[in-house]
C-alpha cells in the first residue's frame, strides 16, 4: 500500500512540474489517503501483536 502511495505522490509531482494542477491534487490527496491508511493498520496490527502475543 505504501508503493501506491509512492507511486501516486510521484504522479502528483510530475503533474505539478507540467502544470498540470487538478490531476495533481488528485493524485495528491490519494496519496495521502493511501499513506495514512497504511500507517493506520501498521498500527493496528502493532497493537494486536502485543496484545495477542502477551496473553499467550
């Protein structure tokens, strides 16, 4: 999820440079909805981990 993430912010800055401003607040804005979901789980299965793995 991380790699689309990439991905996506590198379409975003490409699109900046050629001026091309709506794809690349698209592009953006999935971006940082894909990086901030993938943080999300890591930490949720973080948490998971530990709880999980302390009551075994």
């Amino acid at each position: 999820m991380l790699r689309w993430a990439l991905i996506f912010f590198v379409i975003s800055l490409v699109a900046g440079v050629f001026g091309f401003t709506g794809v690349a607040q698209g592009a953006r804005s999935i971006a940082k909805v894909l990086f901030f979901l993938a943080i999300a789980l890591f930490l949720l299965f973080v948490i998971l981990a530990f709880t999980i793995g302390s009551s075994l």
